[in-house]
C-alpha cells in the first residue's frame, strides 16, 4: 500500500471525478487534492494529465473510461506508466491491479454494489490477496451504513464512496460511517 496517497485522501477526503474538459477547469481551480479523470481518449490522456499534474494534484486515471485503454489487458497501464505523468489508476478489474503496482502506481479497484454477490466478491478479492489495491471504492456512494460497514469489515484495505454524492449530507454520511474518501462529479460537492 502506498501510505503517502492513504495520507493524502485522508487530508482531503473530496475527490473531484471530471467527466469532460469544462469539468477539469472548474476542479483544479479547487482545493481538492485528488482527480479522478474519467473521460478521453488514447490520444488525449496524455494532456489530460498533464493539465492535472501541473496544478500540483494527484491524477487518477479510470482505465474503463478510457477509449483505447479500456480492455482487460495489462498493456493499458503500461500505456498509462510510460506515456502520462499518471499517479495512479482506476479500474473495475482486479487483474490490472496487480500490474500497476508492480510499476508503482497507485490503485483504486472500482466495486458497484448493487445486490448481494456483489458483497460476495469484494469479500472473495480480500480473501484471496489478489492484486491488492491501495483502496476500494464502492458505488453508489449513497449506500446504506450497514452495506459501508460490512464492505469495510471484509476489505483489509481502505474503502472510498463514490457516485450519486450529491451535498454534504451525503459527503458526511459516507465518512461518520468510516469511508476514507468521497469521489464526485458533483462541482457544489468539491466546494466543500
């Protein structure tokens, strides 16, 4: 686990998730330390980033949403390693955790909890140590604390809430009930 980026979300516990190029401007005038970038293309995530990066803020790149990077295959994050300033990575799948971290990247494993086996599987992922990410994040961020606290007594790793974070309620909800971090692409959210 990178303890630096752990230390990092818990200073800044909003996340800015940017879908488009209006939405990158208006987040890195924030003071939210953290980007989720969650749009482009293979042409345009290099630039992307590096907009990011020379605002002094940690960019996470979600490899799924990615035109061209978003397969199961490992060559995506060398892509992401060797042609962007990248901290990190993104994804729904476990099996290109394990490749960014052997090449020091940081790592969010995306979970969408939407019935009871997708429980099922965060608890099989933790248990059987494959390519443990630095965090989980679970969505919709909205969920109820029961489904929170049960995410975090199987996960060994810290959990963040993401999606359908709409004001500070939800925003405080989600980390009285022991999430780390809230991601959104909600401006208001990042104003906080």
């Amino acid at each position: 686990m990178h303890r630096e980026f752990i230390q990092k979300l818990e200073a800044n516990p909003v996340i800015a998730a940017i879908k488009d190029d209006s939405g990158l401007t208006e987040a890195l005038e924030t003071e939210c330390e953290i980007i989720f970038i969650l749009y482009g293309d293979v042409c345009t995530i290099p630039q992307i980033v590096n907009r990011v990066k020379s605002a002094g803020k940690i960019a996470m790149v979600h490899l799924d949403l990615i035109t061209g990077l978003n397969n199961t295959k490992e060559i995506s994050v060398d892509f992401i390693k060797n042609n962007t300033q990248a901290d990190g990575i993104i994804t729904t799948k476990g099996n290109l955790i394990g490749r960014a971290k052997e090449l020091g990247l940081y790592t969010v494993l995306r979970y969408f909890v939407i019935d009871s086996m997708a429980l099922v599987n965060i608890e099989k992922q933790d248990r059987h140590g494959i390519s443990q990410p630095d965090v989980i994040e679970i969505l919709p961020g909205i969920v109820l604390p029961k489904i929170i606290k049960r995410v975090k007594d199987v996960s060994r790793v810290p959990v963040l809430a993401g999606g359908l974070i709409s004001d500070r309620d939800d925003v405080m909800n989600a980390l009285n009930n022991g999430v780390l971090a809230v991601s959104t692409t909600n401006q208001e959210v990042w104003k906080l």
